[in-house]
C-alpha cells in the first residue's frame, strides 16, 4: 500500500496552531519571527512557543522557516536566533541561504534542515547537492512537474521531499520577486511583499511634461496581467500521493484560522478517503469544500508541465467563492455555543459548522441574534472586537454535538 504523505500546515497565529492541530496536520511550520518568509506574520515567540508544545503534545512536529537569504548584517543578531532557536526546540529549521546553513550546522549541529522553496531545487542533482550538504529534506520548486517530480523521486530514493499542493502562487519564481521591493521598498524575501502582481495596471505614455493615460483594454485577457490563480492539486491528488512525496505542503503563514482549518480539514479527509480505498478514490467532494473558501480560482499550475491559459485570472483578484467565513467556535457549554464573528451575521442567515474528523457538516437557521456578551437580541451583529453571538444546542436539534469543540469553524453563504 502506498504510504501517506505528511500533511504539512502554515501557522501565522497560535490560533492558526490550535486550528491545525484539530482539524488534523501531521506536523506545522511556522516562523522565527523577523528571521523568515513571513516577517511580517502576527505571532510572537511565545506564542511559537505554546504552539509548539501544543503541537507536541498532540504528537505533531513544528518546523520552523529561517529562511531569508542573509546579508554580513544579518548574521550579528545569530547569537539572538540561537537562543531563540533553543528555546523553542523545533523539529526542524526550513532554509534557503547556503550560509545561513552552514552556521546551523556549526551552531545546532543535531537540529534538522530542511531546504525551502527559496532555494528553486528543480533537480535531482539539486536535491543531492543540499543532501550532501547535511539536509533531511528539500522543498521542491513549485515549478517542478509531476512527470519531473517522479524522476527525481528515482533519483533520490532515500532523500525526503516535500512539495506544495495548495496556497497561492507568485507570478516570479516561487517567491524570488523584485517588483515589491523596486517599486515600495517592500523585500519579498523578508515577508513584506506588496503583492504588486494583484494590482490593476495601466499604461502611461509620457510626452514632454504632460503625461497621457492609455489604460489596457478589458478584452478577453484584461488588466490584471500578472495574477495567478491559487494553486490547488487536489484535483489530481491521486496522482501526487502514488509519485510518492514525503510532505504534502499548505501555503498560507498569513492566512486565517478559517483558512487553514478549511483546508487542512479538506486533505485530512480526502487523504484518510485514499488510505481507506486508493481504487476508489474520488476526489470530488473534498474538492466542494475548498471551493467555499475566498480564493483567486484555483489552477493545478505546473503539474503538467507547462501553465496553461487557465493559471490566471486576467480579469479581477477578488475571490470566486459565495461562501464567507461566518465564525469561530469560542467557548461551549451545557446550553450554548458561543461562536466569535468573522464577518457580520444576520437573523434568518444559515451557518454551517465544519466539524473535524469528519466531512459531515451541521447547518442551523439563525432565528436571532443573540449578544453573547449581554444577552441581548439584535437584528443583525458585525464582526470585530471579540464580538461574539450564542447558538443555544436547542437549535440544532437532535444531532451528535460531541464536536462542538473549541476552534471549529463555521461558514455561511454570501
């Protein structure tokens, strides 16, 4: 039988951490904060910390991402990350900067390396490289096909590697553009990208002093030229689970809880689905689930090689699902569920509750809207400021509630 790949998710927040760890990844990466891709993320290193030990306790693995490419300057503060690093005790550092390597290796001699996606590896003789150099496992360019893929997989039988199966794509390669800091001064590679890729453009011609505006027309390719569509290989997860990667990765350190519970929750169910009867497989309603989420539309990218004219969306950047975040499960009791706010509910609205460990799923009418701070009953309540609303049990009638557990998410239709 086929072995299961890990299933990796991104925690940008403890909350992110908890979520993860309920709906079901085998390990999560996280950031050194102001040390990696995501400098920019809103965790802090104590929060690291309890995600961590939280994660430990759950049997999961941290990985944590060191990966920015480092300047002479950067390496006067290693003495901080050292401390920092043991101190949190992750599973694993993700790298990129061959140098950043070599001090880890002289530093933390028994800590893990994993190579990032930042280091491009396209090849078997890339992957031996970084094998050679002490590494347990590369990140594969997400530039990499599954026909390429397979043979570095024969190239490198006893090397682990890891490819991305899902998140949003860079319109440079994987994540090495200069627009963001050319134009804003934002460095992509220190997490602060201005995702320039996702504006509207226009042309200006300049004549003398005056300028004269010749907007890109909207015909069938429109003005948003470089926005790619998110990447999603569900579709052909078959596929990728019988090439057989060692980690299935999730992007998104700066996404929601709703998100990376939403997800993770959709590759749990569909790899236990595989495991259960690879020959019936179906990927289809696992498929359903990620099409609630907020996305860009969804392109299975290099796969098959070459993108093809469906990996961008030419004509907006906002999000192609009729499903909006509704909440996040806070507190439950005897009585009630108290469910904090992600975007503004109604009466009369229907939320749905994505339940883990499992792919059915709970709906209820609200019939009021009830302040779970006073009691009191509004016709309408936005989200923001810890506002939070109760779903007395009542409500939801005769089914088994053993799931209504803290960090369960809950989605309504737009």
């Amino acid at each position: 039988m086929t072995k299961l790949p890990e299933l990796l998710a991104p925690a940008g927040t403890l909350d992110a951490f908890k979520t993860a760890i309920l709906y079901g990844a085998d390990a999560i990466y996280a950031g050194l904060p102001g040390f990696s891709m995501r400098a920019r993320a809103k965790i802090t290193t104590e929060e690291v910390k309890q995600g961590i030990e939280l994660a430990h306790a759950a049997g999961k693995k941290v990985y944590l991402a060191f990966n920015l490419f480092a300047h002479d300057r950067d390496f006067v503060n290693m003495p901080r990350v050292s401390e920092v690093i043991n101190y949190l005790k992750p599973d694993a550092l993700i790298i990129a900067d061959p140098g950043v390597l070599m001090w880890v290796r002289e530093n933390h001699p028994d800590m893990p390396i994993h190579i990032s996606t930042q280091a491009n590896i396209c090849s078997a003789l890339s992957v031996k490289f970084w094998q050679n150099a002490g590494a347990k496992l590369c990140v594969l360019a997400r530039e990499v096909s599954n026909a390429e893929f397979k043979s570095i997989r024969q190239q490198c039988p006893d090397m682990k590697l890891e490819i991305f199966v899902h998140g949003a794509m860079c319109m440079s390669y994987s994540g090495r553009c200069l627009l963001s800091n050319f134009i804003t001064g934002r460095p992509a590679n220190r997490g602060a990208c201005a995702q320039l890729c996702r504006w509207k453009y226009d042309v200006i011609l300049r004549e003398c002093e005056s300028g004269i505006e010749m907007p890109i027309e909207e015909d069938e390719r429109g003005a948003y030229i470089m926005n790619s569509k998110d990447l999603c290989l569900m579709p052909r997860l078959r596929e990728v689970i019988e090439a057989g990667p060692d980690s299935l990765k999730i992007e998104g350190r700066n996404r929601s809880e709703y998100y990376v519970g939403s997800v993770i929750h959709a590759y749990r169910a569909a790899l236990d689905a595989y495991k259960e009867n690879p020959e019936k497989f179906d990927p289809a309603p696992f498929m359903k689930e990620l099409e609630r989420l907020e996305t860009r539309g969804y392109t299975t990218a290099f796969f098959d090689g070459n993108l093809g004219p469906d990996a961008h969306n030419y004509e907006t950047t906002r999000s192609t699902s009729e499903y909006h975040a509704a909440g996040v499960i806070t507190k439950v009791d005897e009585k009630n569920i108290t469910l904090e706010l992600r975007n503004e509910i109604k009466q009369g609205d229907k939320i749905t509750f994505v339940l883990p460990g499992t792919m059915d799923s709970v709906s209820v009418v609200l019939p009021k809207i009830i302040n779970a701070k006073n009691g009191e009953e509004l016709p309408k309540m936005s989200a923001g400021q810890h506002n939070s609303l109760v779903v007395p049990r009542e409500w939801l009638g005769q089914v088994n509630q053993d799931k209504f557990v803290p960090y369960v998410l809950a989605y309504k239709h737009k």
